[in-house]
C-alpha cells in the first residue's frame, strides 16, 4: 500500500506542477484573476452554500412534520441543484441577439415546471410515508 | 407544528440529524463517484484539446462516426451531474473543515493543503464550465479555454494527493454503523438524493444532445431541431462578419496540380453526395442533418492531389478569428463522408451555416466544420 501511496503522490505532484506551470506561464496577465475566482468559488461553496443548505435542513426539522420531513428536505436539495444549473440561463447574459438558436428556450417557466414535477413528487411521497409510516430504515 | 424556537436548542437538533448519516463509508463512496465523473471529464476534455490543438504524434481518425458527439455530450452531462455530488461530498465531512487544531504537523498542513485545492479546483470546473455553455463571459476575469484547461490539471493532481492521503481509510473496515436515527437520513439515502439531483439535472438538459429527451429538457441550452433548417448555430455569418456570397464568389482550389478557381455553378455540376452527420460541439450540444455536397476527395483529384498523403487547409470568407481556417488530415481529407457542403436536407445551405458551402466531416469538433469555405489548400500549413 506504501508503494501505491508513492506513486500516487508522485504522479499527483507531476500533475500539478505541470498544472501550475501551465497556470502561471500561459496569459500571465490572469493570474490574478483567476485565483481570485479559484478563492471566492471554493469560499461560497464551503461558506455560502453549505451553511445554506444545513440552515434548510435545520428549519426543515424544526417545523416540518416528521412524516414529511426528508421528502421536504430532498425536494429543497434537489430544487437548490436544478435552480443553480438554470440559473445562468434565467439570467440569460451569455444571449446572442442575432442567434435565437442558441439558447432557444424560456428558461425561467422551464425551471418552475422542473420546480413542480419535483414537489409534485415530494408531495406524493410525503403523502405515502403519512399513510404507512415507516419505523426504521435500513443503513 | 410550530413551536417556539429556542437558538440553541435548534443548533443541537442540526447536529444530531446532520451527523446521523455521515460515516467514513458515505465519504469514500461519494468520493468515488466523484473521482469516476472528474475522470471522464479529464479524459474527454483533453481528447476534445488535443483534437484541436494537435501535437505532433496525435492523430484523430474519421471513425467511428459519432465517437466526437458521444465525448463531448459525456464531458458536460458529467461535470453538470457532479455538481450535486461535490456539495454533498463536501457536506459528508463539513464538520471536519472546522476542526481543532486546524493543523497538526506538517504532513497534516499537507494533506489540508491538498484538500483545499482540490475543493478550489472542483469548483473552479464546473463553475467556469457551467458559465461557459451559458456564454456567460462577463463574469470571468479570465480567458475561459486555458482557464479551464490548466485547472483541470491542479485538479487531476490535487485529486491523485487526495487519493494517496486517504487510501488507508478506503482499504480499512467499515465503522460499525451508528444506529440510525428513526426516520432520519440514512447513508443510502444521501447517496440516493445526491444521484436524484444529479439526475434531475442530466434530464433537464441532456436533450441538447440526446434527441429523444429534447422535449424533457426544459433547460437544454441548445435543442436538436431548433435553429436555421433545424440545425443550431453557434456562430452566426453577422457575427463573424461574413456577408452573402454573389457570382463573383469563386472557391480557390490549390494542389500540386495547379489552382483553380470553381463557382457555385461549377461545384453544384461535379458528383453530388449525400452523407448524415451531426455537428458536434465542445460545449455539449449536437445536431445531426443529412448534408449534399460534393466529396473534399474529389476536388482534391483536380489538382491531382487524390492519392497523396497531404493534409489540407481549409479557409473560410470569415476575415479573423481563431477558427477562420482548420486542417484536415490526409486520411480525414479523403474519407469519403467528408464533404464541402453545398445543401441541407435538400435546401441550399442558410447562411448561417456556411453558405454558399461548408465542410463537413465524421467525428469532427463543430468549430472545425469551417463554415462560408474560400479555399482548399493542400500540402503541408
């Protein structure tokens, strides 16, 4: 396993110098800019997001029926997924005004529909766990 | 249901549910995913650069057909599907990030290191990557292609150190399973609704390259069907400031025969060829279409360049930009679906695609279908 280990770790480091080589020679000029996005991406995803989606949860047992509680908590996940995906398409500054086959479709009724199939299957499945409640899961 | 909230109280709650599923076990198996999906992503992103930044030894054949289209609709499902799966391999260990002390030596500061910036990279990725299929150019202070590029490589490091860090945990026995909490998250069930999102995300856009699910992908940047003669577009001839070919236009043809110079009425009179073939894009999106045109083999016969192993250049009406010309392939030059392209679905091309023709060739990226072609050039660029 160490021997494994080693060559792992050689193989990483190679990667990553060639990476950073790469990084730091190539449009030197963004290299600011670059580590800046590296930084605040990496800040709003571990600082940001995460505590958002603990927060969620958190009102989510404090105020949801048990019964409802993990169909309310996995539709607002997978709801968060879709609206971050879609979300640059709703904004829709990438448009190109002379191209209307490039992003063709009206994306902010698309997300509600994909919003509503989601909850409509939250809904249904809350409903089933209501009716035959289940006392333990398996792991 | 509402009770009074007592601050503290709520804080507890939080962390007796949210560490009821998380195990070692639920770790390395979303670390797993994510390594497989980042795996595919590297590969198909790199055979997607090397295609169009050929090195010397690189060679890219013109079979199987579709092997383009298939890479690069792998390449963005995936990094789109990873998503959901990096919050939550992130959130199976979110306590650990704030752990005291922050450091423990020097190979702990290490590994910690690694970690960060493979969570930076991982990011970085499918950010830049989702911003990039939504043209989304103003918010990155940066050229997206070698951004992209040469992040992908810190990634594919940082992940090998990552790997090489934990391998001890993914080896040893599972953690005697905490019992679970009645009714509350379970490890199969972070597992199940980490591949839901994903899912759901993979139907509500992989319909810009998987035909039959375009009327479920209420998201897809781009629909099979949708475009002038219902193809896409990605360029259209304003923004590459081409303007309507008129008689005077005059395809210059130069091999080791001579040069000569065919009109539309000249190229509409050699063999006609029917061959159906998508455009494939690096951003994800496809489209196939049946296209007429005459075979690039044949006009290379006329300047008596039939059987010679010798790459062609193909130049586009198009003033400047980096994709005005391409190269093909001696083998790919004379396959015999690669066309210069005078119709589409038996209608002379719009302009948008290229009119008055344009090239088009098997498992071939679509910035490389040079559109509004002005010459063919063979010999060596």
């Amino acid at each position: 396993m160490t021997a494994a280990r080693v060559a792992l770790a050689v193989a990483g480091l190679a990667l990553l110098g060639y990476g950073l080589h790469g990084w730091l020679t190539e449009q030197p000029g963004e290299v600011t800019g670059r580590v800046v996005f590296l930084a605040a991406g990496v800040a709003a995803h571990d600082l940001v997001a995460l505590p958002l989606v603990l927060t969620a949860g958190a009102l989510t047992a404090r105020f949801v029926p048990p019964a409802a509680r993990i169909p309310v908590q996995a539709a607002l996940a997978v709801s968060a997924t879709v609206t971050v995906v879609a979300l640059p398409f709703v904004i829709g500054a990438g448009r190109v005004a002379d191209n209307p086959s490039a992003f063709p479709r009206a994306y902010g009724p698309g997300l509600l529909w994909v919003l509503a199939v989601v909850w409509l299957a939250a809904a249904v499945w809350a409903a089933l766990r209501v009716r035959r409640p289940r006392p333990r899961e398996d792991r | 249901m509402v009770r009074p909230a007592r601050p503290l109280n709520m804080v507890r709650t939080v962390q007796h549910r949210f560490t009821a599923a998380r195990s070692t076990r639920l770790t390395a198996q979303l670390g797993l995913w994510l390594a497989a999906a980042f795996a595919v992503c590297f590969v198909t992103g790199l055979l997607s650069h090397a295609i169009q930044h050929p090195p010397g030894w690189f060679h890219w054949p013109a079979r199987p057909v579709q092997l383009y289209r298939i890479t690069q609709g792998l390449h963005v499902a995936t990094g789109l599907a990873c998503l959901p799966l990096l919050t939550a391999k992130v959130w199976s260990v979110y306590p650990r990030l704030f752990a005291w002390p922050a450091v423990r030596g020097l190979p702990h500061a290490l590994e910690r290191a690694a970690v960060g910036l493979l969570s930076a990279a991982a990011v970085f990725e499918l950010v830049t990557g989702l911003l990039n299929i939504a043209y989304w150019y103003s918010v990155m202070p940066f050229g997206f292609l070698g951004a992209h590029y040469w992040t992908a490589w810190l990634l594919a490091g940082a992940l090998l150190l990552h790997v090489a860090a934990k391998l001890p945990l993914l080896r040893r026995a599972p953690d005697p399973a905490a019992p679970a909490e009645p009714g509350g998250w379970t490890r199969r069930g972070v597992l199940a609704l980490a591949g839901s999102a994903a899912g759901v995300v993979t139907v509500a856009t992989a319909g810009q390259t998987v035909r039959p699910l375009r009327h479920l992908s209420v998201l897809a940047p781009r629909v099979p069907g949708v475009g002038p003669q219902g193809v896409p577009v990605n360029k259209t001839a304003a923004a590459a400031g081409v303007t309507r070919a008129d008689g005077a236009y005059r395809l210059i043809l130069t091999g080791p025969g001579g040069t000569h110079a065919l009109s539309l009425a000249d190229l509409t009179d050699l063999p006609q060829v029917t061959a159906d073939l998508p455009i494939s894009c690096v951003e994800g999106w496809s489209a196939g279409a049946s296209w007429q045109g005459v075979r690039v083999a044949d006009l290379l016969r006329l300047v008596g360049a039939g059987g010679l192993d010798l790459p062609v250049t193909v130049e586009s009406l198009q003033r400047s930009g980096p994709y005005r010309t391409s190269t093909l392939e001696a083998a790919v030059a004379r396959d015999p679906l690669t066309l210069l392209a005078l119709r589409i679905g038996g209608a002379p091309l719009h302009l948008d695609h290229g009119y008055p023709c344009r090239l088009i060739a098997p498992n071939r990226p679509g910035v490389l279908q040079t559109k509004w072609v002005a010459a063919l050039t063979v010999g060596p660029r």
